[in-house]
C-alpha cells in the first residue's frame, strides 16, 4: 500500500489513500486554521472506527439489529510525554441484541486490525528520495 502525502498551504496536509483524500490541519493555537482534524486526532479516530467496524460487521453477518449502535472513546493522555497512555472503548449495542453475544462482541472489537498492529507495531524507516541531478550555471 502506498500513500501520497502533500502540503496544499499553511498548516494542512493531505494524504491521498487510494481514490480517497484524507485532510488534516492543525488548530488555530497550534499555527493551523482548524479547518480538518489534527493528524494525532485522525490516529485515535482510527483506533474506534475500526473497532467499530468489526462490532458492525459482527451484527450484520448475525442478522442482528445495527440501529443506534454506537462507540464512545476516551483517551487519557500522559500529562508528561503527552502521548496517549490509555484508550477506552465503550460500545452502546442497538436493544434486541440478546444477551449471550456481548463477550463476543467485545472480543471482536478488541480483534480490529488498528489494535492489532499497535500490539505489534512495525518496524518504521525513515529516509530522503533520490535528490535530481541539479545543474550549477
């Protein structure tokens, strides 16, 4: 998978996933405009999307109701490193959900993928592109 990530002017980046572009921006009393959410921010929505993606395909795969289905995340965040020390997911399920798949509901949000990864985060790489030959007149 490869994305694209570019610079349209201030404080904005986008990235360019596929046929989709992802926008962020950094608040107003970090230089940023405001205008998207901050990249920080689009990590931790990922953490509960996916989540919830896995409860939803859970219900629906069981014919069971997805109506007010809900997922409500807290972050703490280390007041020193200023990192995320602890996130919390809590699923409101849709009424008519019977009793006996609530574990494994859990256990299918606990099993997204975003989890997963961070549980065995890649290693990361970091470099410059080839510079092009430049021309001194």
């Amino acid at each position: 998978m490869n994305i694209e990530v570019s610079f349209p002017g201030g404080k904005r980046v986008a990235a360019r996933v596929g046929d989709h572009l992802i926008e962020t921006d950094q608040p107003a009393q970090l230089g940023g405009a405001g205008s998207a959410p901050a990249p920080f921010d689009l990590f931790l929505a990922a953490l509960g999307t996916c989540a919830g993606i896995y409860v939803l395909g859970f219900l629906q795969s069981r014919g069971l109701p997805t109506a007010g289905l809900r997922v409500r995340q807290h972050v703490e965040m280390d007041s020193e490193t200023h990192l995320a020390s602890r996130v919390c997911l809590e699923i409101t399920l849709p009424s008519g959900v019977p009793e006996r798949y609530r574990a494994a509901i859990v256990r299918a949000a606990e099993s997204s993928k975003v989890k997963k990864t961070l549980a065995h985060p890649p290693s990361f790489e970091v470099g410059l592109a080839p510079s092009e030959q430049v021309t001194h007149v």
